[in-house]
C-alpha cells in the first residue's frame, strides 16, 4: 500500500459487490485484455468517453440522440445562439489549393494567423515573438497529442491524476518514454503547486504533461503560480500544455482573458514549452478537427515532420477557412461572449445539484465540467460506475472518474480508485439538454 492509500496490484478479484454490478463487470471485461482475435489489443478498442458511448448505444442512444441528454461528452454546444458569439460559417469554398495535399505543418498562412493571436495576446510588449514556423497544425488535440509523444527522446515523464482520458492512450502507446503518475490531492482542490512541480522534477522528471484548465475537475492554475511553475521548468525539463480550455476562464469576470502559458515565456525557441489549443473547445468547432501546437522551432520542425506518417495533416479547406476566425480582436469578443454564456450555464447546474443535495467541494474556475462527488449517496449509486448505469436507465449520459485515473501501463486495480465515487458531469451542451439531463437525475435520487 502506497502513502497515497494506492494499491499497486493487477491480480486484485471482483468484490462481492463488483460481481452483482452489471456495469462493473462490463468495465472489467473490457479492461483485461485477454480475447479470443490474436492480432487485437482489445483494451484499444474502447476508452473514456467512447465506452460510455457504447454502453448508451445498447439503450437506445444512437437511435435517437435527441432524447437523451448527453452530459458525458467533452465538447460545447455548436449552435449559433450564444448572444455576442460571431456566426460560424455554413458553407466552405473549397479552393484549388484545397484539393490538393496540404503540407503536414499545416499552411502557411493559418500558422502565421494563429502566431499573430498568440503574440497579441500573450507576448505585447515582449522582446521574443512567435513566427509562423513556432506552429503546427494538426488534425485535433488527440493527433498533436501523438505527434509530440513520436518526437519525445527517452525520458520520465510526469503526469497528474486525475487527467484527460485520452492522454491515457498517448502515454501507453509509446515506449521512447516512461510515463510517471502523481496524485493530486482531492483534499486540496486538486491544485498543481510549484512545490509539485519541484518534486517531479527532484526525482528525474524531465517531461511534464498536464492539462490547463484542467480536465476533468475544472480548476485553472494562473499567473503568478503558473509563472512559478514555469520558472522551474526552465532549461530542466519540457513543459507540454494542453490548453483547449484556456478560454473558458471565469476568474477574470468574463473579460474574454485567455489563460495561457505563452504569457510567461522568455524566449519562444529556448523555452522548451509546447502549448496545444484548436477550434475544438472555445470555437465551438469539433467536427473541423483542426487544432495547433505551438512551441520552439526546433520542436515544430519535427512535429511538422511525423504528421508524414502519423496522420497525414490536417483538411486544407477547413484550415482556410480558419484564418479569418482569428483576427485577435474577434477572439477577444468571442471569448467574452464564451465566458458569460458558459458561467451562466455553470451556475444554474451547480444551483440544481445543490438543491438535490450534492456536495460541491470545489466550485469550477474554468472549463465547462463538474467533477462530482458521489459519496453522501446512498449505497448501490454512490460510485462513477453505478451511478452512470442509473443514469442510462433515465437517458442520462455521464463519464464515471474512474477513466480519468489514469493508468496507461495498467500497473494498478483501478477499483482502489480516489476517483471511483466521481462523475464528471459537462456543462457544455445547451441549457435545454442540461435541464433534461439534470431532470433525469433528480428522478435517480427520487427513487
């Protein structure tokens, strides 16, 4: 047994209570890795949210989506009815270039686009500024997650739990690195110190990835700590940032302020900082999958490269179509409009699960989730897992926490989870579906 109260085993049996949970052992099944198909990984074949989709389409989800309300996947509302929100376009002219192989960095001018928000941003008054060759574009998060992993040199890297389901795959993928878990503590909100930090990199750590805002329990870390962080970071160790959610920011009163770690780097080609951001979350695009890495040239050089036999670059038209997006002051309203809107939204669920009786330990500063504590419940829903199966029943989808504790080398029994009595709940659909969803939850404890 760990400090932590961890346990490090895989042989660990089903409880007598796991065994009369339908859901529980689904969960197993799918986790063990042992199937009848030789060429097949089958713990690839499913993750995170994607399971839970699964589990949803076997009670009727994809037969007609518009009767559920799906507060499990991770992506905003798309529809052209937030009030200030600039409107997207519906039809895209495809242009010559469009129909031909685009270059697997992306093109050059949605590069020099996407360099010129960060430097308005991020670098005024800054000696160092971005060029177009500190960017690559690349075909959503999951791609340019892949991509940095292939270009990573032998290492310890740090992560942090609980995290992002998919960096589960990325960290399991690749054997170039060694993938190093850190608890955080639920105790203390779940916050990365620079005292973190320093520890991860006393112990030989010299890759740290993290989420910022943070994925899934919707907790920003801002200047002047994140400035702290980065200092110690400096010349020791690559700091990779996924930033996806550093527009939705409600700690600045909705001012439209992007929270980024651009704002703190000295030199754009020595900081060895990567910052990965896309249309996907705060331009409310996920079917676009165009998304961005920026960092050192030396880094992108390389990043730019693997996409040849990674992924193959991101859809020309779409990235086109992009660089209007970007003008800095358009953003800067966007996000305003971003932030009033989703604050809204988050206030008005946390008042509902509130008013049903959760307890919420740590109000969201960021993002568009709630990380949701299960364990005042009473026995039978009172963990990620049950109580997601409850919620199919009412046509609710959820994500249990278990996912978010990630476990890419499959070292420990994820059943001694912290996260097991969690769901992270989004707040991103519209507030029609969130009533819908939070309905269905009420009918769960009325029960």
């Amino acid at each position: 047994m760990s400090s932590s109260g961890r346990k490090f085993s895989v042989s660990k049996g089903p409880s007598a209570s796991e065994l009369n949970s339908k859901i529980h052992r689904q969960f197993r099944n799918a986790h063990e890795g042992h199937r009848p198909h030789a060429g097949l990984d089958p713990s690839r074949a499913s993750t995170g949210v994607v399971w839970c989709t699964e589990r949803a389409t076997e009670h009727g989800f994809q037969d007609d989506p518009t009767e559920w309300a799906n507060l499990g996947q991770g992506a905003p509302e798309v529809d052209d009815d937030i009030e200030g929100s600039f409107e997207r376009p519906k039809t895209i002219d495809v242009s010559m270039a469009g129909r031909e192989y685009g270059p697997t960095a992306g093109i050059k001018p949605l590069r020099a686009a996407i360099a010129n928000l960060y430097n308005a941003h991020h670098r005024q008054g800054k000696d160092s500024k971005y060029s177009w060759e500190n960017v690559a574009v690349v075909p959503g998060g999951r791609a340019g997650l892949i991509r940095i992993a292939a270009v990573l040199n032998n290492a310890y890297l740090g992560f942090f739990i609980p995290d992002y389901t998919a960096y589960n795959e990325m960290l399991g993928l690749f054997k170039n690195f060694a993938a190093i878990p850190s608890p955080l503590s639920e105790a203390d909100g779940y916050h990365i110190h620079p005292e973190k930090i320093a520890d991860e990199i006393a112990r030989g750590t010299s890759v740290i990835l993290t989420s910022n805002p943070r994925n899934p329990t919707g907790q920003v870390v801002k200047n002047p700590e994140l400035a702290q962080i980065q200092d110690l970071c400096r010349d020791r160790t690559t700091l990779i940032m996924d930033e996806f959610y550093g527009g939705y920011n409600y700690t600045s009163n909705c001012d439209g302020t992007t929270v980024s770690a651009a704002e703190n780097i000295i030199d754009v080609d020595e900081d060895d900082v990567l910052l990965i951001d896309g249309l996907t979350k705060r331009f409310r695009l996920p079917g676009w999958r165009v998304a961005w890495i920026v960092g050192p040239k030396e880094f992108i050089k390389a990043i730019g490269s693997c996409g040849s036999y990674l992924d193959g670059g991101t859809n020309v038209p779409f990235q086109e179509a992009a660089i209007p997006m970007l003008e800095p002051t358009k953003v800067l309203n966007e996000m305003k409009a971003l932030q009033t809107h989703f604050r809204n939204k988050r206030d008005y669920v946390l008042g509902r699960l509130k008013d049903l009786g959760f307890k919420i330990n740590n109000i969201p500063d960021s993002t568009f989730y709630i990380w949701l504590d299960l364990s005042g419940l009473p026995a039978g829903i009172n963990d990620g897992l049950n109580f997601f199966q409850k919620c199919l029943e009412q046509k609710v989808i959820v994500v249990p926490g278990i996912f978010f504790d990630l476990n890419p080398a499959k070292r420990r029994d994820l059943f001694d989870s912290p996260c097991h009595h969690f769901i992270r709940l989004s707040y991103g659909p519209t507030m029609k579906t969130l009533k819908k969803g939070l309905d269905g939850i009420e009918r769960i404890l009325k029960k």
